[in-house]
C-alpha cells in the first residue's frame, strides 16, 4: 500500500509539473498588444501582481511559480516593453529578463499642420495632460522619443526648442539671394513651399519662383492658403470657391499681395534651406505635370499652354 501511495503521489506531482509547464508556454489572456512598464528596483512579485492587474496573465501567484521553476534566475529589467497579443508567461518573462525595451517614438511630418499634431499627441496613450493647439510653425517635423507618463506640454516644448534651434542655425547660412527679412518670414514663406510640393528637387525652385513674385510685388496666388482659414489646415475635401478666392482674412494670397499673416503649417528643414536659399530662375508659374510634380513657366503665354496640357491630361483621366 505505502508503495502504491508513493507510486500515486509521484504520478500526482509529474502531472502537476507537466500541467505548469505547459500552462507556461500556452497563448496568454491579451487581446492587443500592450504597453508595459516596470519601474526601477521592481521585484519579481510586484511585477506579477501588475501584470495581472493589466490582463497579461491569469495568476500572479502562479506565474510567480511557473518563472521560478521555468525562468531562469536573470533579473527583471527596468523600462518600458511592449506586451504581444497572446503572449505567453513564457514569453512575457523573456522580453522582461532580455531587457527589450520598446522605443517609443512619435513622429511629426513635414507639413503637418498644428490641429494634426495636436490630435496625434492627444490620441498617443502613456502620455500626461492636455495641451492647446501649438502655434502653427512652431513645430519642426522630426521623429521623438518620448517616455512613458511624459507631459504633452514638454513633448510640444522639445519640439519647439527643435525648431527655433533649427531656424537660428539655417538663418545664420542664409543666402543674399532670399527675399525674406526675418526668421518668422522664412517660417511663413516656407510653410507654403512645403504645402505646394512633395519632391524634394522642387522645393528651391518654388522657393525661387515667389522669391521672384514677391520682389515685383506680384501675388503669390498659392492654393494651400486660400483652405488654411477654413480648414486651419486639415484637407478641404472639394475644390475652391470662387467666393473663397476673394475672401480677405490675412492668409489668401489670391486676394492680397505680399506674405500671409502666419505660417499655414509646419515646414521641414528642407523647405526653411529652401527660402533661406532659393534656386536662381525666371520662373512666375507653375502647375501640375500629371505626375506629381510641376511644369515651371517665366511667361504667362507658356504658362496658360502649360495649363491647357494639364487640363486635357485631367479631361483624359476622367477628373474633369
């Protein structure tokens, strides 16, 4: 009987131990992927007991078990991980004793204008406290690593710090061939030279281009700052009004001559080099080539046949 006992009690405890096993290795409660932070000198304990608060596991008390028996003696890490959808305890303790801590980062395109950077950070979980809308051009597009419970307000406040080094560096190389007199000039300038080209080649010929109507006082007739007011720089969704085209407000360049009122976005370092350092040209116009670029034109006779091209291309296509 006592050997029966043994031999039962032995059975017993390798069927235990085959069930933590197991149970170690099996997906995990997790329905997303999740943030997960763990603070400096945590212990395996106050770990487990938070990581079954957040829904990662089922059991402290048994992960506790199953990561002395299956785990290794490494430490846990400080920092901040990102948990996989399903994640096993197995793989849980993995990413927490390998020390594979996630690089949170937020990133902040050219041309993005405040109201959407607003929106981006607000939306960003693991961040603290509500901020305003940033002033519009006060932002430089970058990529930012931010912590974990970091403030809105100091991301905005790196951000801004970013920009106005940014602009004092390249206004210190500007070249006598820009029109613009003053820092926040070349911000204003800059932001629509990002809002009319997404290649990189054309942003100095633009730039050159109203360089060329600014100085002979000849509107700058730039689309992206008839939508600003209405938008405050979202996409408009349809096409421009006549009745906007003529509406004053400090940003239509259809409808005054010289530079808006402020900027209508965040310009890139690129378009600020840009304005700072515009292409030598005769150019007065451009329009769309089809292809996502522009047909440049110093006369308005080569220009209206530009036009014309580009109207047929679109009557082709069908857009018209």
């Amino acid at each position: 009987m006592r050997r029966r006992g043994s031999l039962f009690a032995l059975v017993a405890a390798i069927a235990a131990l085959a069930w933590l096993l197991a149970s170690w290795s099996l997906p995990g409660p997790l329905s997303r992927d999740q943030d997960f932070n763990v603070p400096p000198g945590a212990s395996l304990s106050s770990v487990a007991t938070q990581l079954q608060q957040s829904g990662a596991i089922r059991s402290a008390t048994l992960f506790k078990l199953r990561a002395r028996l299956f785990g290794g003696s490494a430490a846990i890490k400080a920092g901040h991980f990102l948990l996989p959808k399903r994640a096993s305890e197995s793989t849980i303790l993995d990413l927490l004793q390998g020390g594979k801590v996630l690089r949170r980062v937020v990133t902040i395109p050219e041309g993005m204008p405040s109201i959407l950077v607003h929106e981006r950070l607000m939306a960003m979980p693991g961040l603290e406290g509500d901020i305003p809308v940033p002033a519009e051009g006060s932002i430089l597009p970058d990529t930012y690593e931010v912590g974990v419970g970091e403030s809105r307000a100091a991301i905005v406040a790196r951000m801004q710090a970013e920009m106005t080094d940014t602009l004092n560096a390249l206004w210190d190389k500007r070249s006598p061939t820009t029109f613009v007199k003053t820092p926040e000039e070349a911000i204003i300038l800059a932001a629509i030279v990002e809002k009319e080209t997404g290649k990189a080649e054309e942003r100095r010929l633009i730039a050159g281009l109203y360089t060329n109507r600014l100085r002979i006082g000849m509107r700058l007739q730039a689309d992206p700052t008839v939508i600003y007011p209405i938008t405050k720089g979202k996409p408009l969704g349809r096409r421009i009004l006549k009745s906007e085209l003529r509406a004053k407000n400090g940003y239509n360049t259809y409808a005054m001559s010289g530079l808006p009122i402020g900027p209508i976005t965040n310009p890139g370092r690129a378009s600020i080099e840009a304005v700072l350092n515009p292409a030598s040209t005769q150019d007065l116009y451009f329009v769309a080539d089809g292809s996502g670029g522009h047909v440049f034109a110093d006369t308005l006779a080569e220009h209206n046949a530009n036009v014309a091209r580009w109207y047929k291309l679109r009557r082709a296509r069908g857009e018209m």
